[in-house]
C-alpha cells in the first residue's frame, strides 16, 4: 500500500514508531498529485517546495521526540483561508493575486504542530456554490467520476481527501459547503457549532452562518483534526469560550442510550432519490442493530430553509462583499479614469457571475422598504427553523437525515439553473441556520458506484456525541474503505 492511502491516524502511528519519515509521506503525497491531479483539478495552488521544507523540520522534530497529532501530516487547505505569504484567490478573480500578511487562527494552532500544507484547494468563488464550477481557477472532478461534480463549495478539498492527494483537509460550512461535498465525494466532512472554531483569517461570505471544519478519510481522522482546530480565539467575537476537548476520546463507548430523531418531514414530499433513501434506511437498520432507539419529530419550518437561508446569506455577502473596490485588496481594473468608474469596473471585472447575482439579491433584500419584507422576516422565520430543532431535541439526542436528496450531478447540468442548484442544500442549511454541529459520513453508493452521505446532527456543543454515533457506525461498515479508481495521467 503506498504511504498516500493511508489515514492520518495510522501516519500518525507509523511516525512515532519510525517507520516512516514525513518526507517519505510528503513524497508519496506529491507522487500521487502528479499521477491524478490532471484529471481532478482538486488545487488552484500547490506548495510542494515549502512542503518538503516543513515535512524535514516535522522530521526534526519527531527525531528530538517532540510529535504531536498532526507532527509531518499532509494536510490540503481550502482557498479561502489565509496563510501568511501564500496566495488565497477564494476562487475569485478579484482575490488572484492576494497574498495575506497573517496566518488565520486555524492556520496558527495547525502550525503549532508542524504539519505539511500541500496547497489551497479549488473551490466555487467566495464558496458561494453547490459544486465547485464556479471557480476562476476552472472547475474540479469527482474522483468517482469525472464526468460529475465533487459537490461544493469545499470540492477541491473533499476531492483530494477523496483521490489521497493529501491526508486530511480543512473546508468552511455556510450552507453546507463542507458536508455536501464530503457526501458526494464518499469522505467524512464536519461542521462545527458556530463558535467552536475562530473564523479568524476566513474570508468572510456570510459571517452569522461561516464554520470552518474538517474534510477526512474517517472519522478518528476528523476527531483528531477537531481537537487542534477548536478553541476560544479573542481575534473572533463570536469565538465561545468553551473547554479544549480530546475529540478523539470521544469515539469509545457504546451507542445504547443514545436516541434518534428522524424528521418526518423530509421524507414526505418524495423529492430524495430513491437510492439515497435506501441507504438512509439501512443506516438507520444498522444504527438500530448498534443499540441506538429511533422517534419520529417533526420539523414544520424545513419547507422554508431554502428561501431563509437564501435571503440571509446574500444579504450578509453583499456586505462582506462590499471591501473589494480595487483600493484595499486584490484586483484593480485599470480601464476607468476616475474613482467611482475604477469601482465599478473592478467589481464587474472581477467577481463572476454567481457572486454578483448573490450581491445584487443581497443588497436589494437589505434595502431601505424591502428590508422588513426580506430580511427581517428571513431571520424571523431563522428563529421559526430554530426552535423547530430545539423542540426536536427535547424528543432525541441527534437527529439523522440524508447529507445530498441524490448522488453527485454531472457537470454542467445545474451550473445554469441556480434555483437547482439551491435546492442540494435543502438538508445542510438547516445546521447553519441554527448553529448547531452536523456530520456527513458515507453510508453507500447508488448504482452507478456514486457515494451517499448520512447526516447526523446533534445540540449546540455536542460534537462528541456525533463523533462517537458516526465512528459506531464506520466501525461496523465498510463504505468508508472503499476507493475510486482514478484513470492515472501524468500532469
Ligand atoms: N451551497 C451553498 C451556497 O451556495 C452553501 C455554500 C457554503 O456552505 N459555503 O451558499
């Protein structure tokens, strides 16, 4: 087996005990882009160089004894996270040549490990997007088939995870952004409760709903990644001042006591593939046979997640959005003579098409006599969503659901609907809505070979509950040890 296959964990392992160098991981890794990244397209930038730099100082370090969880680990980072002196684009034109002069928080505690960045990873512009088309930087494949999406925003990092072009990886969750992807691409995506971890050096797309999580193989993996990226951050104001946890020791335990809401409501309208269901079913089975008790609950707001979280989230970018005028950052057009035409230009030349269609439907939605008719009833109908969850979990202590309603689509074929491609996310809003963490773990493939996801969703700060309910449930199937067969093409 070559090093790339790996988990993170079992590296982890091989190091402490000296079987293995970070440079040995570090080279396979890079092995392997060169092998599949041509047919993948997972990065917009790769760091082999710096890589080979941090994986020798990772070696020092283990020979000095000095190895923590993450110490010579390969790790893909998505586009939108700021690493001092390495270009983050977001995706976006605007963005192409911005190199941040700070690290993000994340980037920080990952740091303090020594771990090996292999690059930034592709994703739709300012992580606005459902499948990793609308990028600048051209579109990512899903390693499963090249012909379909990896799911987005996080495509490119659920794509390397997938095609071990990288150990594990870092994505961001607005609306779905790291689950989605995880589902399609059949890897284990998790996003934090809001708070958890410090959106500081994030790019900001809608801050009340952005998280950033972990993209792994499994879900030890995704434990251990949590654990170094959680944690109060005086840099984020909506950082929570909560206990570091050891997510890792989470997993141990039996799920016996453990009860499982399955929203009603989901399930009526028949809009989830028949495949998708299936496998939904026998992960219930499964979960059953483990030990765990299913409810029924009712979540009577769901129907209107899709049009809530499409109000607040352009309304929150077309603010966030509002600092790209050619003066402080990135791109300037410099076919305008004077200021307020340099603004424009800048800004038409340099955002797509989906970005813009977000600010305009934002800014109008947040406009002087529009704003109570949108807005304001948005985030009214956000506190509706909410207390729908808490009613639910007054009946279980986690719910599950589907991560996608139908395996990966291909290419092109939701790129000019937008209102299709709104509508994948109709399970994964509802987690950021409310702030409360969600995990996508696979749990089968459709007939063409596709991944599914399941979705677990717990109470605000109850990730080891999920952690431990999803590792139970890796442990008694197989579905995560499955891997693509990716036609090889040197790049
Ligand atoms: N697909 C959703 C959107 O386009 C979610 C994106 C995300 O989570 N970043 O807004």
């Amino acid at each position: 087996m070559e090093l790339y296959s790996y988990t993170l964990h079992e590296l982890q392992e091989m190091l402490r005990k000296g079987e293995v160098t970070s440079k040995d991981i570090t080279m396979s890794v890079f092995k392997r882009i060169k092998e599949v990244e041509g047919c993948i397209g997972a990065f917009i930038t790769l760091m082999k160089e710096r890589a080979l730099e941090q994986a020798d100082m990772a070696d020092i370090r283990i020979r000095k004894g000095e190895i923590d969880s993450l110490t010579g680990i390969p790790i893909a980072i998505k586009d939108n996270m700021c690493i001092q002196g390495v270009r983050t684009t977001c995706g976006s034109k605007i963005l192409e040549n911005y190199v941040p002069p700070y690290d993000g928080t994340v980037i920080k505690r990952l740091k303090e490990q020594s771990p090996v960045f292999v690059g930034k990873t592709n994703m739709d512009e300012f992580a606005m997007g459902s499948s990793t088309e609308a990028s600048y930087f051209g579109i990512t494949h899903n390693p499963w088939d090249r012909e379909r999406v990896p799911g987005g925003s996080s495509g490119g990092s659920a794509s390397a995870v997938c095609a071990d072009e990288c150990i594990a990886a870092l994505g961001s969750d607005t609306g779905g952004s790291i689950r989605q992807p995880a589902a399609c691409c059949g890897i284990v995506g998790l996003k934090p409760t809001y708070g958890r971890v410090s959106r500081f050096g994030l790019v900001a797309f809608a801050s009340s709903l952005d998280q950033i999580g972990p993209m792994t193989k499994d879900v030890k993996d995704c434990a251990i990644l949590l654990s170094v990226i959680s944690g109060y951050d005086s840099l984020d104001s909506t950082s929570v001042n909560s206990k570091a946890v050891d997510y890792e020791r989470a997993l141990k335990g039996d799920i016996k006591d453990i009860k499982i809401g399955i929203p009603k409501e989901y399930f009526e309208k028949g809009g989830i593939d028949r495949c998708v269901e299936r496998s939904i079913f026998n992960a219930k089975s499964e979960l059953e046979r483990l030990g765990a008790t299913f409810v029924e609950v009712s979540l009577p707001h769901s129907e209107f997640a899709i049009a809530t979280y499409y109000l607040i989230a352009p309304a929150e970018a077309s603010s966030n959005l509002a600092r790209y005028d050619g003066v402080k950052y990135g791109y300037r057009s410099s076919k305008a003579k004077k200021l307020k035409g340099m603004y424009t230009r800048t800004r038409s030349e340099g955002f797509g098409q989906e970005v813009k269609r977000r600010i305009m439907l934002g800014t109008y939605a947040l406009s002087a006599g529009y704003y109570d008719a949108y807005y304001k009833k948005a985030s009214q109908v956000r506190t509706l969503i909410k207390r729908d969850f808490d009613y639910a979990f007054r009946e279980c202590d986690l719910l599950l659901t589907p991560t996608i309603p139908n395996p990966a689509f291909k290419i092109g074929e939701k790129i000019d609907d937008p209102l299709q491609m709104y509508l994948f996310d109709v399970f994964t809003v509802p987690a950021n809505l409310t702030g409360i963490p969600a995990i996508s773990v696979p749990c089968g493939f459709s007939k063409e070979g596709l991944p599914i996801g399941l979705q677990l969703l717990a109470r605000h700060f109850e990730e080891e509950m999920l952690l431990k309910v999803a590792y139970a449930f890796e442990q008694h199937t197989s579905f995560h040890l499955k891997k693509p067969i990716i036609k090889k093409e040197e790049s």
